[in-house]
C-alpha cells in the first residue's frame, strides 16, 4: 500500500514539474515575440527626373533600411582610415628641406603644372636645389644664349673650399639676375620636376583611401545596421513589412540610380509608427547627386 502511495506522489511530482517548465517556456517565449502593435510597415516609390525629361521609376534596384544614415557610417569608416594631413605628407617626403617649405608656403602639390613658371620667383629657383636643378637642365645643351655659366670645379670643393663657395655664390648671383632679366627661361622647367613631384604619390593616397572607404562601409551597413532590404517591381515600388517602430534611414548605400544624365543616390531618414503604414516618395527632391557623393 506504501508502495502505491509513493508512486503516486511521484507522478504527481512529474505531472507539477512538467507544468512548471511549459508554464516558463510560454513566459519565455512570450518574451522574446514581438509585443503586439509596436510593427509597421513601409512603402515606398523611387522615381528620377533626368535634365529636360519625363520622370522614370527606378526599376528591380535594392534600397536598405538601416538604423543609422550611410553617410555617418560612410564618415566613421573614414574616421578609422584616417590620410595624413597636408603638411604631414610634405614633411615625411624624400625631397630638400627648402623643397619641403616651399610647398608648405604655397597652395600646390602639382610641380608639373603650366603655371609653375609664374608661381616660383628667381630667390625659388636659387634657393630650392631641386627648382636649381630642373632650371638649369630646361636651358642646357645651349638653347638659351647668354645662360651664366659656372666657373667652380666640383674638386675644389675639398682642396679649395673658399674659393669653390666664392665661385659658387658668384654663379648663384649672376644666374638670379640673368633669370630676372629673362624670365622667359623659367618657361618649361616644370617638365624637369617630375622626378620629384609630389603630387603622384599624393593622389595614390587618396585613392586607396577612398577605394577602402567604398569597400569598408557597405560592408559595416550590411552587417551592423541592416534591418531589412527590398527591390523595387517594375514602377519602381517596395514594401517592408513588420518593422518594429523607430527611426531608420532608407538608402541606395553607394550604388547610383541612373536615368539619362541623372545619377542618384538616396539616404533618406524615415520613422516608422507603430502599427501604420508609412509612405516615402523617393525623387531627386531628396536624393544625392552620385557625382558628389561620398563613398
């Protein structure tokens, strides 16, 4: 009889524990489900209105909604790949001292460019060995008469020191004023600089940086910010549905829509109410010029 008892406690024990685990797993369950009402929904249409032309919709092309604008994740990415500044570039450069204040001094890093000749005095050309030098090559072998010519031996530079520094600033002296009179010899000597142009080395910098940003920040939109995505039918119209309320932004990320001369990119902020339906029209009203985007 005792026997019998007990296993009824027991089942009686299974039968509570069992009850107790589905009664946690419904509260549990319930607590990870969306709380009814706080969803909406979003519909939008993407139109562009090329120069002198009719609007056209943006056909079978992907927009995301993401919890943060593209252009600040765009600028964070940025941010984490940061180009040296201007003067830092100059400094850490493999040219003369006096080469490096020059350009400090003067709003160019294109040695190669035509207005050389009217931006660099006679002092810049004395003074700045690499400027010396493209000079002097851009008026040998005889083309330009009358050219000073140096009288100092590179071998008195060691046996005669005095009188190689007293030659050299006599040459230095007479090729300023020659310039002065001249100045149309300076003409051209920009073709000699670009051994030592910084502007190459320049523009590499800036187009890797900027080919890592368009490569980084897609990538971090997708995989931080994404919550959902959508291709647009042929009139150019999506749905989201089921999006918990909040605030996003709809974007293109760096991909451009295109009709005619027009290209486009959209990073438009939007909140969606709980329970409703909210509509965007998407135009070149709120988009961004692609030709002037950020990456």
């Amino acid at each position: 009889m005792a026997s019998v008892t007990m296993a009824a406690m027991n089942k009686v024990k299974r039968g509570a524990t069992i009850l107790a685990l589905a009664c946690f797993s419904f509260v549990a369950g319930g607590s990870r489900a969306q709380t009814p009402g706080t969803a909406g929904n979003l519909e939008f249409a993407a139109r562009i209105t090329p120069t002198a032309a009719r609007s056209e919709p943006v056909r079978q092309f992907t927009f995301f909604l993401l919890t943060k604008s593209y252009a600040d994740i765009a600028r964070d990415v940025e941010a984490s790949d940061k180009i040296p500044s201007r003067d830092e570039f100059i400094t850490d450069l493999k040219v003369s001292k006096e080469l490096r204040e020059w350009l400090k001094a003067h709003d160019v890093l294109d040695l190669t460019i035509s207005e050389m000749d009217r931006m660099v005095t006679p002092d810049d050309i004395i003074h700045v060995p690499e400027f010396l030098l493209a000079y002097q090559r851009s008026n040998s072998g005889g083309v330009t008469k009358g050219i000073p010519k140096p009288r100092y031996r590179d071998a008195d530079k060691k046996e005669n020191p005095e009188r190689y520094e007293r030659q050299h600033q006599e040459y230095l002296t007479s090729l300023k004023k020659f310039i002065s009179s001249n100045p149309e010899t300076v003409s051209g000597f920009e073709l000699e600089l670009s051994g030592v142009n910084p502007q190459n080395k320049w523009a590499k910098i800036q187009a890797d940086h900027t080919r890592k940003v368009s490569r980084l920040a897609p990538e971090l939109a997708q995989t931080k910010y994404l919550v959902a995505k959508a291709d647009t039918d042929l009139d150019g119209r999506a749905t989201l549905a089921g999006i918990a309320a909040g605030n996003y932004w709809i974007s293109t990320l760096n991909l451009d829509a295109a009709a005619g001369d027009t290209r486009l990119r959209w990073d438009v902020a939007i909140t969606i109410q709980p329970s409703q339906t909210t509509r965007l029209e998407l135009t070149n009203l709120n988009a961004i010029d692609a030709h002037a985007a950020t990456p």
